[in-house]
C-alpha cells in the first residue's frame, strides 16, 4: 500500500465499499485484524499496539495461528477478532496508519467511528479523525444537523460532540413545536432531549445575569453615547431597538446572529419612521453592521456571551438508560385455578409456574395455537409431565393475563401502566378478544386509566407499547395543556423513539396517529 501524507479525502457520498476497496495489506503485516463480518486487515502489530492499550492487551491474547474448521489453510499470522464491520474498521485504520484517511460516508457511521477508537482508547486517533471532520464542507456541525448530532454523540456517549453540537442548537428556536419532525432521528429519546432542554435553560439564567451586566457596565463607549433621533426615542438613554435586542438575548440565545441584529434594527426604523418626512431625522438609519462602533459592540457582546455559553457547557451530561428498579418483593402466588385437568404449565419471567390448559391458550390466541401445534422436542422440559412455555412477562402480568382466560374473577393490575403492559402483552400474544375485554373495564372504570395529571406520561408509554388507542385517549387529555417543554417537565424523559412525535401529531392531527 503506498505511503501518503495525511490530507483528508475529498468529502461527499461514499459507496458502499466493496472487498477490493477494503483491501488493507500493510507491507511487513506481523498481525491480522478480524471484523466481525470476517474480512481480515493485515497490519503492522507496533501501529496498533502503541495507539491503543485495549488492542495492545488483545494481542497478547491470540496465538500464532488461527483454528479454521474443515481442512481450510490456516492463517499464518495471530489473528485479532474485532466486534466492528469491515467499512468501520478500514477507515479506522486509515487514521492509525501513513495512508490516506477516510471519513465514512453518513453521520451515523462517523459517530459511529469515534465511538471505538473511544473504547479502544486511541485518544491520538480520536484527535485525528475530529481533525478531518473540522474540515469538511460543508461543515459537519450546522444548525440543520445540530440535534442529529447531538442524540448520536448522545447514543455513543461522546461528550465532547454532545457538547459542541448542544452548543449549535442554541441557535435554533428551542420549541417541540419548531422543531417537529426533526425529533424523528434514530436514537432520540426524550431523556437525551431533556437533558438539552436543561442545558438551554441553564445557558438562558446565567444569560441574564451577564447581560444585564453587560447592558449596566460592559457597553462600549462608543456605543453608551449612541442616540436614536426619531420620533418618540429622546427619552432613551441609548439606542432603545439595541437595548431591546441585548435584553432578548437572554431569552432566546438564537437571536443572537448578526441577521437577527439587523432584522431588529430594520424593524426599529419600519416602526419609528412610519411616514417618509421623518425619515431624515432617524440617526440609525446611518448604522450599519459594517461599521467600527457596531463591530466594537459586537465583539464586547460576543465575548459575554460565548463565555456564559462555555460556563454552562460543564453543565450538560451524558444520558445513561437507567435499568429498570428490581422487584425486591418475592413473587406473588399464582391464583387459584380449579383445573386439576391442565396439561401444560405457563412460566413467569420470575419463574413461577401457571397450571393451565392448552385449548384455552389455543383458542385465545392464534400465536399460542401456532406455537402449541409445533413437535415438542425430545429435551424439552418437564414438570409434573407437563411441557413448560417459558414467557417474558412477570407473574403479576401473567396471573392478571390469565384470569381473564377463566370464568373466574379478574385479577385487576393496580396502576394504569400495569394495565398498559397488559394490553402490550394482549397485542403480542394476538389476544384481541382479551384487549376488548380490558378496554371495556376501562370505560366502565373497573380497570385503572390515566388521569388528566398523568396525560403526557401515559403517552409516551402508550407509544412505546404500540398501543395507539391508548395513546390517542391520553393525548387527548393533555389538549388542555400546552406542548411545551416547560409542561412536559420531567415527563420528558419517559418518551423514546417516535413517542414524542406521535403525541405531537396526535394533538395537531385530531387526535390520530
């Protein structure tokens, strides 16, 4: 392979690359790196070893030789079985070797690049490939890309890119309703967004604070003794459009651009010099952003806000799935079932056993009935001679679940959430005749449902499950709210995926999905 200086190749769309493309045979290879789609890289075992502590201990790890089943020839060198594809780790090698480095083709796959050389601690490769992403045009980070960004560094735990792209979204309008379907990124949830909600309200209080201490003492001279002349303005004590402009910042921070500074001087003489006879009276029709006293101005603004902005970058974190809370409780005891005839056995995700019969699994459900007319294999398990069905579902789902299957009283879960599971576990199981039976108790108020208070939360959760009734009810009990993040609060965190945009066109759409 020849030896070339390290110039970023040309950006734009890149093929899928193919085998010959991929090919990556270093001259002196001592050393085999094994995607997990098994295309092999052979490379200088030093290069890897001096950028990366995590690879150096692998290949102390692997032999000489590679086992290759039915007679196949072995591979002369160790090989090293990596769990990236092939297109990831080509361009990763490209920026540990003296080769033309090659960013992927998609933003994804570029997150997706500084993602392993950050968990193969190669922190000389990682400054590397942000280097070549600094320097594609057009830029990488933009307000356009600046939250699809944001959820993949997010997604990837990379915080420095979370932070550069959270910095980006500030000029955007920060509203649900602003940002609409750019909210239907893969990956996004409402906890990486509520985190950049904190960030956004974090900026915008100390924004305040040193704003209005720049409006109070850091105002350049030049500018203090600034007057507007128009009608209506001799009582400011300076130019009352920039006053308002300083102020505002603080509450929108994407205001602060030079188009959005001329836009408010623009309107300031629409609206003060209404007639054409005063229009020689206004003195900031004379002031423009090209001149000394506004670039003055702009830089002394610029510095107080870039420095709230850095503040408050400490502020933004990395968002961790928290694992659900564990059932400390023993589980409960299944209910009483009269059947001493059952002839197979349900079994709970905490491993309790149900007693039940199989026609009545079979008539309730066509994916029992499919699942029951399968050979039972020769290991298959047995208690009491019955077969055992193991299920994912809890024994307080299963116990609710099954009573419903028997003329017997109903076992009633005691939250509306539990009551959602239920009807989750009802569509998986293809239990139609069950989910009406349930949403009929939800009429008639013998099942819980969400109130107006738990509206937004019981829609992200209904999205999640994919019941869309559910969710276009409880949508419909949060009309009286706004959509705003400010009302959605910590209920934020609970939406994943399309949850947020579903509730959004729901309410938009009459309250259908």
């Amino acid at each position: 392979m020849p030896i070339v200086s390290h110039a970023l190749a040309t950006p734009g769309p890149i093929e899928v690359a193919s085998d010959e493309i991929l090919h990556f045979d270093f001259p002196g290879s001592d050393i085999v790196l094994r995607s997990y789609d098994s295309h092999d890289f052979r490379v200088l075992k030093l290069y890897i070893v001096i950028c990366s502590p995590v690879l150096q201990e692998l290949t102390k790890s692997v032999s000489n030789t590679s086992d290759v089943p039915n007679g196949e020839k072995q591979e002369p060198l160790p090989v090293v079985e990596l769990p990236e594809s092939k297109e990831t780790l080509y361009s990763l090698l490209t920026f540990i070797f003296p080769v033309l480095p090659v960013l992927p083709s998609t933003p994804e796959k570029i997150m997706e690049l500084l993602s392993v050389a950050q968990k193969y601690q190669m922190d000389s490769v990682m400054t590397h490939i942000r280097g070549a992403i600094s320097r594609l045009d057009p830029p990488f980070l933009r307000p356009e890309t600046a939250l699809h960004v944001y959820f993949l560094a997010q997604q990837h735990e990379l915080r420095q890119e979370a932070v550069q792209a959270a910095r980006v979204t500030l000029r955007l309008s920060m509203t649900i309703e602003d940002l609409g379907d750019k909210l239907e990124f893969p990956g996004m949830t409402g906890a990486y967004l509520h985190e950049l909600w904190k960030y956004h309200q974090q900026v915008r209080t100390d924004l305040r604070s040193e704003v209005l201490e720049f409006r109070n003492s850091g105002l350049p001279y030049d500018v203090q003794v600034l007057r507007c002349s128009g009608p209506r303005s001799n009582m400011y004590p300076f130019l009352p459009w920039l006053d308002n402009y300083i102020r505002a910042i603080a509450e929108s921070p994407h205001r602060f651009d030079l188009v959005e500074f001329e836009d408010a001087r623009a309107r300031h003489i629409g609206s003060e010099i209404s007639n054409a006879r005063y229009a020689h009276m206004c003195s900031c029709v004379e002031i423009s952003s090209h001149s000394q006293v506004i670039r003055a101005f702009w830089g002394a603004l610029s510095a107080v806000v870039h420095g709230t902005i850095e503040k408050a970058d400490s502020t933004l974190g990395l968002v961790k799935e928290e694992p659900p809370a564990e059932n400390s409780d023993p589980p409960s005891v299944p209910l009483c079932l009269d059947a001493p005839d059952a002839n197979i056995i349900v079994r709970s995700s905490d491993n309790v056993d149900f007693h039940v019969h199989k026609s009545l699994l079979a008539m309730s459900s066509p994916f029992f009935k499919d699942l029951l007319s399968l050979p039972q294999p020769p290991d298959d398990e047995l208690v009491d001679g019955l077969s055992v069905i193991q299920l994912s579902e809890n024994v307080d789902l299963l116990n609710s679940l099954i009573s419903l299957l028997y003329p017997i009283p109903p076992v009633i879960p005691g939250s509306y959430e539990k009551v959602f599971a239920l009807l989750a576990a009802c569509q998986k199981y293809d239990m139609e005749s069950v989910q009406s039976i349930i949403r009929a108790g939800i009429k008639l108020g013998t099942f819980p449902a969400p109130v107006e208070a738990e509206a937004f939360r019981a829609c992200a959760i209904a999205s999640s499950m994919g019941l869309t009734p559910e969710l276009e009810n409880a949508a419909r009990l949060t009309l009286s709210t706004p959509m705003t993040f400010e009302s959605l609060g910590d209920n934020l965190r609970w939406f994943k995926g399309r949850a947020l945009c579903d509730l959004f066109r729901c309410r938009k759409g009459g309250n259908k999905v």
